[in-house]
C-alpha cells in the first residue's frame, strides 16, 4: 500500500514537471512570437487575454486589421508541425473568445482576422517562425 503511494506521488511528480516544461516551452515561444510580430509591423494590444470562453495568445492590430493570434511551440515535428495544433475545435475556441471580446469591446465592425505564429524550437539550433496569416475564418468555425 506505501509503495501504490509512493508510486503514484512520483508519478505525479513526473506530471507536474513535464507540465512546467511545456509552460516554459509556451512562454518562451509567445515571448519569441512577440518579437517577430513587432518585427513585422504589428502593435500589440495584449497577452494572454481570458474570458469566460478561454484565452487567445495575443491580440494585435496590424494594418487596419485587428488580429488574434495564436501561438504553437514544438521543440520538432516529430508529432506533427505546431501549427497542425490549431485544430478545428481549438478554432471554435478561439473564435468565442474573439467574438466576446469584440463584443465586450464595441468592435463589432472592425476587421479582424485570426492568424497562427507557429514556432520550432529545436535544441542547439536557431528557432524557426512561421507567420500564417488568415489561418482560418470566422464562419469556418461554426
């Protein structure tokens, strides 16, 4: 009975470490991200913006535009590239959050799309950023 603990405390260790890593991958990537989107003309609004609905990564203008942007960091592709996260669900997601921020913010006429900053952060190697804008459309998630 100790050792079933004793086993399972360690294995929630695991867990817990293996969740700080990929929290620390995250940040590192949105940080990176950030860079490039400055880089690249945008103004950033905000980070990490939550509601009710979930989170969007970064919330941008760029042009005339207004863009929600999520951020996908991968150390590979050994799975799949980071931007084959954004899944159709994820997007639904993303798409309530941007539409209750709109809202909350009297946007409802502003141009807005979504855009995936998709992020390889491979060891003893210079990250590679990928910028796919108009990733997916609003109508296309429901």
């Amino acid at each position: 009975m100790v050792l079933r603990h004793a086993i399972a405390r360690h294995l929630k260790g695991l867990r817990n470490l293996s969740d700080r890593r990929r929290n620390i991958l995250g940040q590192r990537g949105e940080d990176l991200a950030v860079k490039f989107l400055l880089n690249a003309g945008y103004q950033i609004i905000i980070r990490n913006y939550r509601n009710y609905y979930g989170e969007i990564d970064i919330i941008a203008r760029e042009a005339k535009s207004l863009v929600f942007v999520e951020v996908k960091t991968r150390k590979n592709e050994l799975f799949s590239h980071p931007c084959e996260a954004v899944t159709r669900k994820k997007q639904i997601k993303i798409s309530k959050v941007a539409m209750a921020y709109l809202a909350e913010k009297n946007l409802a006429e502003i141009a807005a799309r979504f855009d995936v900053v998709a992020i390889l952060l491979p060891d003893n190697a210079p990250p590679k950023i990928d910028l796919i804008q108009n990733a997916f459309d609003l109508s296309d998630a429901f």
